[in-house]
C-alpha cells in the first residue's frame, strides 16, 4: 500500500487538532506544520480539501485557525484519505470493479478487489481518535502483534 505525501500530512494534522481539543480555540496552521514538520504551504492547500471535505473548520483573522468539523471518534482514517486522494484503490486509475481481465489473469481482479476490502476494514475501523490515544482497535492490535506484519 502507498500512501501520498498530501495523505500523510493531512493524518498528523489532523491527529494534531484532535490533540488540541475542543475547547483549545482555534490552531493555526504554523503551529500545526511545527508540531508535525509539515511544510506550510503544502499544508495550507490540504487543509483547504479538508475544510471542503467537511473535517476542519477554518476562523479568519488574529484569531483564526482551524479546528475539527467532528468529534476525532468519527474520523475514520479512510474518510481522511477519500477527500485527499479519492477512493482508496485503483488499478491504472480504474476502481478494481471497472476492470475487464480475461483469460489467465482473470482472477487477479477478485485479488484487487479482496486488497481493497482489506484496506477498508482497517482504514475504516480505526478513527483519528484511536490513534491520538493510542488505542488502536484489537483487530490492528492483532495484526501488528504478527512479527512478519513489520516487514
């Protein structure tokens, strides 16, 4: 699995404004790229498609920043990762159910298809919430505690 550079950035400030809490007030985006060494104008433009996604909330002026749209528990990874990058696998930028393999490889379409449900089931279990507590879900507990699962 890959994972874009716009993804990884827009997960760690997300996490960061989970972090901040409610009732922290608004955090600006300095403050966000700082905590997570994310380069500001890159990390300007994401939290454009977040805002537009409907994650983050923005506030203008001396006072403004952004803060989440919804509480962390109902962030779901994958949510994060839809509104960066679109839909979570693509073959040749097709979605797996669009493709027309024949004769031998016909079956690698079922696999395409079996790997984005498998991204899915994690991606959509666990939320920003888990993560900036530390509290993944025990069926990622289960996985990561697999030592061939780390490499």
């Amino acid at each position: 699995m890959r994972l874009s550079a716009r993804v990884d950035y827009a997960l760690r400030a997300v996490c960061e404004l989970a972090a901040a809490g409610e009732g922290a007030g608004p955090v600006t985006s300095e403050r966000l790229a700082t905590a997570q060494s994310i380069p500001p104008k890159f990390l300007e433009s994401i939290l454009l498609q977040l805002r537009r996604g409907g994650v983050v909330n923005a506030q203008r002026g001396p006072e403004g920043g952004y803060w989440l749209a919804r509480q962390a528990g109902e962030i779901a990874l994958a949510d994060i990762i839809r509104i960066i990058d679109g839909p979570l696998a693509h073959v040749r930028g097709q979605r797996p159910e669009e493709l027309g393999y024949g004769g031998s490889a016909r079956a690698l379409q079922d696999v395409w298809i079996a790997l984005r449900a498998s991204e899915r089931e994690i991606l959509e279990l666990v939320t920003i919430a888990d993560v900036v507590a530390d509290e993944l879900p025990e069926r990622v507990r289960d996985l990561i505690s697999d030592p061939t699962a780390w490499v």
